[in-house]
C-alpha cells in the first residue's frame, strides 16, 4: 500500500504545477523537526520517545524533476542521530512550490548502559515551500524518517526549514520560464503586542511535588484537583517580512512579568500565511518557540540564601488571529496562540496566549 501510494505521489506535481521557475543548481538548508517514534519498543528504551531534532540538508537540482538531496540531524533526551539520502522531485509555479522525497534513511537511539538502536529502511515524504526572498524558501513538510519494518518501527517527521539556492530565483532560467514577483505590498514591518499568557497541566501533581511556597498559594480543593493554572503579562516584539499572503516569515521576542516565583523570556519563528478581505487580513502562525524560565524563591530567613533556577522549553507553536487595516501602514490585531508545550516525567504543560499587537509596514 505504501509502494503504491508512494508511486502515486510522485506523479502529483507533474500533474498540478505547469512551469517551474528555478534553474539548476546547489542548495543547503536548515530546519526543526517534531520526530515521533511508533512500533515495537525495544528492551534498550525505557519509554516511547519523541523528540525536537535540528536538521541539516543539502542538494543539487539538475533539472525541475531531477534532484538528489542529503540529511542529518539529532536530537536529545534519549540521543538520536540520524542521516538520509533522497531523490527529490519538485515542481513551482509564481507563488509556491511542492516536493517530494524518495529515499533511504539510518538511525542511532542511545539506550540504556550504552545499549544503542540501530534502525535503517525507506524514507518517503512530501512537502511545499514558500519563497520569502531573492534565493530564500520557507518550507513545511512531513515525511517518514526511518521505515524499518524488521525491528517493527518507524518514526515519523513534521519539519520547519529554510533552504538557500545558490543559483537564485531567475537566473540562468530557461525562455519562457516564469519569475517569482513579490506583492505589491511586499516589504518589512515591525510591531508591538501584550499578551497574556496562562500555564496549564493535564496531570495530577502529588502533594511533594509542589513547591512549599506555591503550596500557600493554594487551598487544598486546587491541589485535589490537579496542577494550578498560572497566569502572566508579557511584552512582545514584532518583526517580519512579507514576500506575498502565502510567504511571510515573522520573528517574536517576548518579556513576561513575575509570577510570584517563575518569570521567562522567550523567542519565536513563524511561517505567516494570510487571507485579505478588504480591511479585515485573517492569519496563521506556524513555527517554534524556544521559552527560558527561571525561578526565583524568596530569601532563606537564616542564610539570607536565594534559590535560583533556569530551564529552557522548545517545541513547535501555533495559533491565528485577525488584523484590522488602519491606513495604509498601520494595523490592530487579535490573536491566540500555542505558545509553547512540554511533556515530561508523566505530565504535559501548555503556555497558551491571547495577544493584542500593533504593526506598522515600511
């Protein structure tokens, strides 16, 4: 079935892109990827692992549907390294591209006392990829990393990268072959936004788990009933370019206030695909966001001593919101987002957000 599939959606972009608007030529890029792994769990791992990996490719396109392309990335907690070979086909158009990856793939595992997984097998995925500048590609894609079917596993990818061509966009391209134009209204922006943002758990804690002092915080029917939900005022910066509504890359830094004892700071990349209806622009966030907390305890009443710690969270993020168009350059927006989750030691964490921001385009 997967064979079959497989042959199928190699035909896909023959069939639905009529020009391609690159030439030939190398490229290199780097991404994030949600890896999940699924099957039989071997006796060297513990517990199902999932992981954030950082990726590097790199490729040459000989012709718009002939490219070979190369991968490797890893990953922590347990240690994964990983590494493919594709044959990549790929099809444009004015706006976007699509692709397709057909390949072999290897994975370590660390396990227990040393005792490493190794998997090996097909690779098989598809993408589509936006263009934010001159020689720039903002990609989305899933694919299946490792399909090992003797060791019963296989771990599955959704991946955020950027790719950089050598060649360019346009140049060396045949007659007749069509030209990325950006909008009219294609540019840089900038903007301010508060936000505020609430910490919630899906697991019970039990009663050692809480810290002493956040204990006070809270009568005995919130610990019964699981993890308190926290809550805090953050600042947000904004900046981004925007090529065309479906090729927008978007940058966030955010400063929270203190909350009782934890405050953060964190960082986010968006991919911004947007719907204009006359004033009204509707939006999506797609990207990662890497989040640094720290906690603060009140002084030790002997020692006078503080205890301090940091930790940081990354995952992917999501959410939308709408904007409303005042003039020709400044707008007021509403959003909701996932800023940022985490799952560990039996129990999940959503940071989830509700923004108001405003903007202005050069």
């Amino acid at each position: 079935m997967r064979v079959i599939l497989t042959a199928g959606l190699l035909t896909l972009p023959m069939t639905s892109w009529a020009v391609n608007t690159e030439p030939a030529g190398f490229y290199a890029g780097v991404g994030v990827s949600q890896i999940e792994y699924s099957g039989k769990l071997p006796a060297a791992l513990d517990k199902k692992p999932d992981w954030t990996a950082f990726e590097l490719a790199g490729g040459y396109k000989h012709s718009p549907f002939v490219g070979v392309e190369s991968r490797i990335g890893f990953g922590g907690s347990p240690e994964l390294l990983y590494g493919g070979v594709y044959y990549r086909t790929e099809s444009a158009n004015d706006t976007a591209k699509t692709y397709l990856l057909l390949g072999f793939a290897g994975a370590s595992i660390e396990g227990n006392a040393g005792d490493d997984l190794s998997l090996s097998g097909i690779s098989y995925g598809a993408g589509v990829g936006f263009p934010v500048g001159h020689n720039l590609n903002l990609n989305l894609e899933y694919r299946m990393l490792v399909d090992d079917s003797d060791a019963d596993v296989n771990m599955g990818a959704f991946a955020v990268n950027m790719d950089y061509r050598f060649s360019g966009f346009g140049s060396g391209a045949s007659a007749g072959q069509a030209s990325f134009a950006p909008a009219v209204d294609a540019g840089f922006y900038a903007g301010l936004g508060v936000a505020q943002i609430e910490l919630s758990e899906d697991e019970v804690y039990e009663e050692d788990e809480f810290d002493d002092e956040l204990d006070e915080e809270f009568d005995d029917e919130d610990a019964e009933d699981g993890a308190p939900d926290l809550k805090w005022n953050a600042v947000e910066l904004i900046g981004g370019y925007r090529y065309n509504s479906l090729a927008t890359v978007e940058a966030r830094f955010g400063v929270s206030d203190k909350d009782e004892l934890l405050s953060f700071t964190y960082a986010s990349l968006y991919y911004r695909p947007s719907i204009e209806l006359s004033k009204v622009q509707l939006y999506g966030l797609l990207g990662y966001t890497s989040v640094n907390t720290k906690f603060e305890d009140e002084p030790d009443e002997e020692t006078g001593e503080v205890d301090k710690e940091s930790d940081t969270i990354s995952s992917f993020s999501y959410g939308a919101g709408v904007n409303l168009l005042i003039g020709e350059q400044f707008s007021v927006g509403l959003e909701y987002r996932l800023l940022a989750s985490d799952e560990d030691d039996g129990y999940s964490s959503d940071l989830n957000a509700l923004a108001a921001n405003v903007n202005y385009r050069f």
